[in-house]
C-alpha cells in the first residue's frame, strides 16, 4: 500500500474509464479491454515524467531511442471503427478488399502497421493500411455480441473495496 504506487494505478484506472466513455460501446470482448489498458498504460510514457531524469525527453524516447510521431502513433483513435484493407494475392479475386475491425492500436516495430480486433471472427489481425468509417448501430451491436460471447455484459470498474469508478450501464446519467 504505498501511496504513489496507488495513485500510479488510479491515474491508468481513470485514463482507461475516459477512453471508454468517449465510445458508444457499453461492453467489450476480453481482447479489446487488454488493448484499452495497454494503450493507456503506454501513453503516459509519451510525455516527460514530472520530476523525472529528463525535463525534456519522454521515458518512451529514452528507452526507444526514436521521437514520438502524430502519423504513425496517435493519429487514428483507439476503439475506432475501421476498413482493414487486404491485400490478396492474385488482386484480380472476389475476396473482400477490407475486413471490418475495431482498431485497437498501432505495430511497435519498424515497419509500422496496425493492430485490429476482426469482428468476424473476434481476432487480432495485424495490417498495413487502414481506413476510419464512422461507427454505425450493426458495428455496435456487433462488439456487444462478441462481448457477450467473451461473458461480458458491462464495462464496470470498481475499486478494491467495491467502489464503481465506471459502470457503462450507467455512463452520463445521473443516479439520486
């Protein structure tokens, strides 16, 4: 119980409960809410530490050795719905040129890409190009069903002692 280990946990905690609720997802297969808590855990190192080794270079920097880039690391929004193009081969097919997905964040190699949660078949597929689309009531419906195929029937978080921090249930309404 060490003071600044718990509020590390609560600033991922509270990163992670802004992320969701800016979706219109009210529950979220297994996959993508590993992803959510990843990503976040991972953004706070974009930034220099207040009090850290470095007032000016970012833990990520340091460790990575490469600079922080809009294009490639936070230009698409996490849980966006996207086109994740295909690239069969022979071209001149039938087969679909994009599988439908929910973005769950970019390749940490070097040669870039994206990872995706296929709503198919509830995957993590790895891809080049990606396209944004808005998010339509099927694609909601969709990743509440594979939620509940993964036992998931709200996002809902609560502290050790049973205190809900986040109910998607509930997100936006006032309780009396």
């Amino acid at each position: 119980h060490v003071p600044i280990v718990e509020r590390s946990i609560r600033t991922v905690k509270e990163c992670c409960c802004a992320t969701i609720h800016g979706n219109p997802f009210c529950a979220l297969p297994r996959e993508l809410t590993k992803s959510v808590i990843q990503e976040c855990t991972r953004k706070l190192n974009y930034f220099p530490a207040k009090g850290g080794c470095s007032a000016y270079y970012s833990p990520r920097e340091i460790l990575h050795e490469t600079k922080l880039d809009y294009k490639t690391q936070c230009s698409v929004p996490q849980l966006a719905y996207v086109l994740a193009h295909d690239e069969p081969h022979p071209t001149n097919t039938t087969e679909p040129r994009a599988l439908d997905g929910i973005y769950m964040r970019p390749m940490s190699n070097a040669q870039g890409g994206h990872e995706i949660l296929h709503l198919v078949t509830n995957r993590i597929i790895h891809r080049r190009n990606i396209t944004i689309v808005p998010i339509t009531p099927a694609v909601i419906q969709a990743v509440k069903a594979l939620a509940l195929r993964d036992g998931v029937a709200s996002f809902k978080m609560e502290t050790k002692h049973g205190v809900v921090l986040y109910d998607a249930a509930t997100a936006g309404v006032q309780q009396t």
